[in-house]
C-alpha cells in the first residue's frame, strides 16, 4: 500500500460558524488509507538522527502509528468517528474553508496551497502514542535539521519522550529519556551554551529540577537533577539579561513563590518573587514596553494575576490583583493592536477563556470571559488564518477538541470553531511543523498518552 503524501486527502471542510456558542466542524473529510511512516525504531539512541527523516516508504523501516484509517481502496473504516468518509474519490481536494462571526470575508479554498488571508484550514487531528499521562508539550528543533520536533513529559513513566519531524507533518518514533519522578512542566533551551538544545523539567514528585542536556541530534544525557524544597509545578525560560544563556522561572507551589534562577546547572537563584500557594502558570514577557523581560503568573486558588516587573537582573514586588475564577494557564500577545502586551488566562473547570489588556506599565484591564468550551486547559497564540491578526487555540479538555477564536484585532474574538481531537488534551503548543508558512496545532493529552497533531492545510 503506497504511503499517500498528499495532504489535501485529510482536508477538513469547515462550515461556517453563525452566531452562538461552539461551532463543531462540519462537512467532509478524504480518509488517508495509510498511516505515517516513522522510523524504525533506534533503542541504542543510535544512528538514525541527525538528519531529516527521509523515509517516504511506509513499507521500509516503519511501524504504523498514529492510525486513523485502514483500507486499501477510498473506501474506508476508520477508528476516528469524523473519519467516517467512504467515497474519499468523490472529494474536490479543495474544500471550503472555515468562516466565522463578525468578521466575515474568510476565504474559501482550503487545500489549494495558496493560503489566502483569512483562510482557516486543518486536516483532522493525527494522533501518536507517546506515554502513560502526558503532562506539557514543546516544540523544538532538537535535531538542528530545521524541522520542529515534540517533546513530552510523562509523569507516568518518569521520563521525557521526543519524535522527530520530517518537515512534512510526520513525526519518528518516539525515543524515550528518564527525567526526575513525575514531572510537571518541560522547557526546552541550551541551559549549557554548548548550542544544542537542552530539556529541563519540573519533576513535582521528586521535589527536583532535572536537566537533560542534548547532544543536538535530539538524543539526551541522563538527568541531573537539584533538589527543590517543593515540588515544582511550572516552568518558563527566558535570557533576561541578554548573556546568551536562559534564565528559569520556577512556580514553587506550596511554598508560594515563584523562583528565578540562572543557568548553567545547578541553577543558582537569582530572585524569589512571593506568590500564592495556587500559583501555576508563569511567563516572562515585556509587559511594561521598556525592553526588559517582566514575569506574569497566575494562582488559581486564589484567583489572582501577579505580575513583577524585571530590569533585566531584579524583580520588583509582584503585584498581585483578582482575576476571575482559578485561573491556571496564561498567554500573552498584543490583541488589540496597541503594541502593547495583553494576555490570555485559562480557567481550568470553567467554559471560558478571559482575555485582559496590558495599558504598558504593568497594568491589566479588567478580564473580559471569552468562551472557550467545558474545562479549557491550556491555550496557544498565533496567526491561525494569516489575516495579520493574533488567534487563540485552547485545549478543551471537556469537550476533547481544540476551540479556535479567531481575533478581531481589537481585543475581541469571534466564538470558537472546534477541532475534534477525540482524545482529552491538557496542553498546547503551535509551530509549523510541515513549513508550509502555516501554523499547525499540536496537544498532549494527558491519561490517553497521545498526542495529536492537527496540521494546517492551506
Ligand atoms: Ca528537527
Ligand atoms: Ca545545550
Ligand atoms: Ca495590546
Ligand atoms: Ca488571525
């Protein structure tokens, strides 16, 4: 059975989402009669990285994954329940596009690889296997052969899993490297400025921070791991003070306190900013327009934004202000246009979003509820639609699907259009993984221990 390339065969067509509350996706879908080809599989961490993934034979050297349809002919059964298309010949592989509220003018022709502005086109989620209860996502190019590969922690396994991608949406098989217990939260960075890229993960069991250093072909040292006096529940990274080496922001928990530490291992502290013992998701970003990188968090036991403002070596005394109802997750952009950052918080429980705008001094508004879908988890901003305008992708853990909220570009979204993923996802992450110039969706999904990558299809 010949591996078909084509992507248009999974073009989704989308309808159009006409005022109201969550809009499924609808129309037809063009079953791929064949899995992606991975590689065979590389136990010694051996020989097999280092360069693209060339395999387009699914019959060489590749075990099936990701499985979405079997069948020799258009005709075909398939374990997906969107994937349910049985005359895959009769498909124009074009497709019509996604529109959405308000906005209106979306264009119409996904699958022409034209990618017009306005255009919103996926294929149907893809899933790959990938551990036991997968707790955060990165994308990175852990290979240097400019394609973006995925790494996962696995809290049931102890250990981080990474696939390589081939540049074309496929991903290899998944290599596993052991990490600290339990962990939490990844980042991915070069921790040891020797220009390959390294992971660290917050390991909330083993109360430790764990770097797993990278030899650039995507393979990992053991870990190294310092111990914390709490178990760690986030992480970001960032170079604050523009030394070429990235500085970690670690989210205490219990303890309360968000700490900022310095690389190399074993990550000496530079500042510790007093939080709350809710305190989960954080971020550096440049809330107050002055160049230098600020830390946005948010607890969601307490329901409070904090955010301290940076000067590229100390923090000053977090400002801590109510934000709606348990707030987890945050991501920042301009949505409004006013070059100035605003950000976007997810409220784990909830069926909303909320979005605020920063007034650049450090300030937000008054958080505006989008709704997003029953137990949003984790969000993603990016130019969905390249309408030059910023998008939210959140992981809708009740709904098992991806809500997209497509921006107006002056603070406000239009209501979400759904991507089914049949899986429950817990976190997100966007990059082009296909270099079609267009921005594909990949989640984790948490206790199903896949992933599922949702490509673009312009
Ligand atoms: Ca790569
Ligand atoms: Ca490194
Ligand atoms: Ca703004
Ligand atoms: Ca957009």
């Amino acid at each position: 059975m010949a591996f078909r390339r084509d992507p248009l065969a999974l073009t989704i067509s989308w309808m159009a989402a006409v005022g109201g509350s969550f809009v499924a996706l609808g129309g037809n879908l063009a079953c791929n009669d064949d899995a992606p080809p991975v590689l065979a599989a590389d136990a010694s961490g051996g020989s097999t990285t280092g360069g693209p993934i060339a395999t387009d034979d699914a019959d060489e050297d590749t075990t099936p994954i990701g499985t979405t349809c079997q069948g020799e002919s258009t005709s075909c059964s398939c374990e997906e329940p969107q994937c349910t298309d049985t005359d895959a010949s009769s498909e124009a592989p074009a497709t019509t596009a996604a529109t959405s509220t308000g906005t209106g003018d979306v264009a119409t022709r996904c699958g022409d690889g034209a990618g017009e502005s306005g255009e919103l086109c996926f294929a149907a989620a893809v899933p790959y296997a990938m551990g036991i209860m997968l707790t955060d996502i990165e994308l990175a190019d852990l290979d240097d052969d400019g394609d973006l590969d995925v790494v996962v922690t696995d809290a049931g396994s102890n250990q981080v899993q990474v696939r390589q991608g081939d540049g074309q949406g496929r991903l290899s098989v998944v290599r596993p490297s052991p990490s600290g217990l339990t962990p939490a939260a990844c980042v991915v960075d070069d921790f040891n400025s020797d220009d390959s890229l390294d992971i660290v993960t917050a390991d909330a069991g083993g109360l430790t921070l764990s770097l797993l250093t990278g030899d650039g072909a995507a393979r990992f040292a053991a870990p190294q791991s310092v111990a914390r006096a709490t178990a760690p529940v986030h992480l970001a990274a960032r170079d604050l003070d523009g030394d070429g080496t990235p500085e970690l922001a670690v989210t205490d928990g219990a303890a309360g306190t968000i700490s900022i530490l310095r690389a190399p291992f074993p990550f000496e502290p530079l500042a510790t900013l007093t939080a709350g013992t809710g305190t989960t998701g954080v971020v550096f970003t440049d809330v107050s327009g002055d160049g230098a990188l600020d830390v946005v968090a948010l607890d969601g036991t307490d329901s409070r934004l904090l955010v301290a403002l940076g000067n590229g070596s100390q923090f000053g005394r977090p400002r801590l202000s109510d934000f709606g109802s348990g707030p987890q997750r945050v991501v920042v952009g301009d949505f409004d246009g006013d070059d100035q950052v605003d950000l976007v918080a997810v409220h784990f429980g909830s069926a909303s979003v909320s979005r605020a705008l920063g007034d650049g001094r450090g300030e937000f508004s008054p958080e505006l509820p989008l709704t997003s879908g029953t137990d949003p988890r984790d969000a993603a901003t990016a130019d969905f639609n390249g309408d030059g305008v910023l998008d939210i992708a959140v992981a809708v853990g009740g709904d098992n699907a991806i809500a997209l909220l497509l921006g107006h570009g002056d603070g406000t979204f239009a209501d979400p259009i759904a991507i089914p993923l049949n899986a429950t996802p817990g976190a997100i992450v966007v990059g082009d993984l296909n270099r079609d110039g267009w921005l594909d969706l990949v989640t984790a999904n948490g206790a199903g221990g896949t992933i599922s990558v949702v490509l673009s299809t312009p």
